[in-house]
C-alpha cells in the first residue's frame, strides 16, 4: 500500500475519518480530477486536471483513465477494492479530459469507489490490460513520488515534480525499508538509521517506547524519536477462507465466535468512529461456546508473518479455540488457503460500506440475495434508508459469523529529531503518505 498511495493517483481522495459532511453529502475530494459530479442518476463525470502527465513523461489523458478502471473491473484482484466498481456499465472519454461513467444504478458511493487503490491510474501503454504488472516491470504512476529502485526489502522514491493532484511531496527523496522483525527496527532507531518508524513493533516494544517518552521531559524516547498516536487505526479480524470445507458449518462458526467473544473489544465490522456503525456482536462475558461434534474438528488458521504480534496472536487464538475440546487448530505463516485468516484490516475508504467489503465479497450462499439487497440500498437509497440498510448488514455479519471483528488498537508513528509529518499526511483508509514527510535542518 506504501506504493500504491504514493507512487499512483486516483480521481478521488479525502483525509481518514472524513467520510460525511453531513447526512447524505459526502467528503471525498477531487484529486487527479479537477472536478466530479451526477450530472444525472445514471452517470457520473469528471474533469481531469489541465496537461496531466506520468512520471515517464507520457501524457495522462481519459484513455489512460478508461483503461484503468475497466482493467481494475476485469482483473477483479480478491481483497482489492475492485468490487467497489461494479456499478460500472460502461466509461466514455468524449475528449482528453472528460471521463463519463455510465452507471447501471444511481450509486451514491461511487465517488468513493474512485479513491480506492484499485481505481489507481496506469499509463496504458505500459501496463497490460489483462495481467497484474509483473515485479521487475517498470512502475509508473502518476503520485507525488516516482519510483528510483525497487528491491527486495528496500524502496527508493523520488519527488515527481511535474506531479498535480491535492498532495505534492515535501522531501526531493526518501527511502522505504521492511525489517524482518521487531528487534530490528528498534535497532534501526537505537542506531539512528531510520527516520520514520510505522507498524512492525511489538506491543513489548510499543510499551518500552511509551514508557520512555513518558518519563523524558521532552516527550521522546531515549533514541530522540517523538511519538504520534492514530486513534483507533489498527483493527485485526478473523475471516473464514470461503475455500475452507468447514466455512458452511454453521455451529462451527458459532463455536469459534463463541469462543472469542470474552476478548472482543469491537462489536461490529464498521468500528464505532465509522458514520453507520451499529453494535451487532456480543463482547465480553464467559465464553459459551457449544460443540456439538463428537471428534475433533481439524483446523488451520493463517498469518501474516510480517506482523510484529502475528504469530503471537494467532497462539492465542488458537489457545482458545483448543480449549472449547472441540478444535485441533494447526497455525500456518502466510498460508492463504487455511480454514481461517488472521487479518490486520484496513478499508480502502472511511465509510461503513467499504468496512463491510469481506461481508459483500463473500457471503453465504443463503444470505447473499439478503446481503446484495441491502447493498444497493446503502447506494441508492436516501439517508434513512440507507442507515437502516448498513444496520441490517451488521446484524447479518453476527448471525453468519464468517467474519469476525476481534481488536481495535492504536497505531504509533515514530519520527527522529528534525523530522515532521503533516495531519495530512494519510489516505482515506489511514494508510501512511509519504508526501506530508518534512525534514528540519
């Protein structure tokens, strides 16, 4: 995503957490448009901003648009925000600057549908229309940076200075590195080899770090590194793999929210600061969960090993779910074929409805039609209608069980002496952007 939100634009963008104006009126923003609006219930158009170009120096034109977003539908990557585009019928590009998407329902979402990574824009003369881009391929976007290097744990990114768009890149240049593990990115601070720290501490070190700034009277830690805190940023779920033999079970199901349920802190899959959100899972209490099976039911629960806690975590999930008496639960690192998906989930957007994506993508096949209706009512529908619709989404979220909200935490930012990052400086779903990075001397 590091990429994706930096190195590629989209039409549309708006800050985390700004998802409604007021009732009905929504916050996203022009961004590669110049400007977009329903000229009728049935279309929707945008201006691109006057003398585009890609950071290889082609000019971005409406083909360049057209062609992304039909790619995007057709390749329909699993997990993307691709589906968000599915009101598409068809995009016409009258002249270089006007896009024309004709819709097949009045969908007052699709302004969002365009700020997520999936609507990114390509250069339609390097990328292919029927594959994802291959690893060693060019990059090429249109963003406020430009991609330099690309190795196998290291990024390099240079400003593009013939970039248009909402946010323009504040440092000429900058370097992205993954560590393989915690330890390694506190050493990385101690030794003062990083400037940014994002993501990849474990709570031990989260705690260490917290415990520092505390106690300094300049409210850094003892490396000099200030802390910034995203409220709430961080939401980790279960998910039933729609592959898995056992997904149809539903006293299964049960039993595994059953069972979690005293550790649950979130109540739904739109979190409480999310316009839309309604308490559908019970928290707290005693684990009730209820087998029904005489032998054990054999289960597998990946992870993703480049989470700082993952396989932490998923040990404890599988502790609970051993202790029901009903459960053999086998942990697999970056399986994605196992019964079920321990995932850290971010929404492409900060509405209800992109929160509720692995509801819509993968219902049951006996409440998909329920689900699909009270789709198109959160998009069609005036205000009311679509409250009530998003409740009735949640709530067949805690009957089905197939995802599970578990977590919500917050997220830290640790930036060296001298370094700032502007408020600014996120995508709609709290994905970390580069370009609001500014270095003191």
């Amino acid at each position: 995503m590091i990429l994706v939100e930096n190195v590629f634009q989209r039409l549309t963008t708006s800050l985390p957490g700004q998802s409604q104006v007021a009732p009905g009126v929504w916050a996203y923003k022009p961004d590669l448009a110049q400007e977009c609006s329903f000229p009728s219930t049935s279309a929707f158009v945008c201006t691109l901003r006057p003398d585009l170009t890609f950071s290889n120096g082609h000019p971005l034109t409406s083909a360049d648009v057209k062609f992304s977003i039909d790619r995007a539908i057709r390749l329909a990557v699993p997990g993307s925000s691709a589906s968000a585009l599915d009101s598409v019928q068809r995009i016409e590009t009258p002249d270089a600057r006007t896009v024309r998407f004709v819709l097949r329902r009045y969908d007052k979402q699709f302004g969002w549908a365009l700020a997520g990574p999936a609507a990114s824009i390509v250069d339609h003369t390097v990328y292919s229309s029927d594959a994802i881009q291959a690893r060693n391929a060019p990059i090429v976007g249109s963003g406020p940076f430009r991609v330099t290097a690309l190795e196998n744990n290291r990024l390099k990114l240079a400003r593009f200075d013939r970039y248009q768009g909402r946010t323009p890149a504040q440092l000429s240049a900058l370097q992205v590195l993954t560590e393989p593990d915690s330890a390694s990115v506190e050493s990385a601070m101690n030794d003062h080899r990083a400037d940014l720290v994002w993501r990849g501490l474990s709570p031990a070190a989260l705690s260490r770090l917290a415990n520092q700034v505390q106690v300094s009277t300049n409210r850094t830690t003892a490396a000099g590194f200030s802390q910034q805190v995203l409220p709430g940023a961080r939401v980790q779920q279960l998910r039933w793999n729609p592959g898995s033999d056992h997904r149809n079970n539903r006293a299964l199901r049960a039993a595994v929210a059953d069972t979690l349920q005293e550790d649950r802190t979130l109540d739904s899959l739109v979190p409480p600061q999310i316009p839309g959100h309604r308490a559908a899972f019970p928290v707290g209490g005693r684990p009730h969960a209820t087998i029904t099976w005489a032998n054990l039911i054999p289960l597998t629960l990946g992870f993703d090993p480049s989470v700082a806690d993952g396989k932490r975590t998923a040990d404890q999930l599988r502790n609970q779910l051993e202790a029901t008496g009903g459960l053999s639960v086998q942990i697999r690192a970056d399986d994605h074929d196992a019964d079920l998906q321990l995932e850290d989930r971010k929404a492409w957007t900060p509405t209800a409805i992109s929160w509720l994506q692995p509801l819509l993508e993968e219902p049951l096949r006996s409440s998909a039609a329920t689900i699909r209706q009270a789709d198109d009512q959160v998009r069609t529908g005036g205000p009311q209608a679509a409250s009530s619709a998003l409740t009735a989404l949640q709530t067949r979220a805690a009957e089905d069980k197939v995802v599970l909200p578990l977590t919500q935490q917050n997220e830290y930012i640790y930036t060296a002496s001298g370094i700032k990052i502007m408020p600014t400086s996120f995508g709609p779903g709290w994905h970390l952007g580069l370009w609001g990075i500014t270095r003191q001397l």
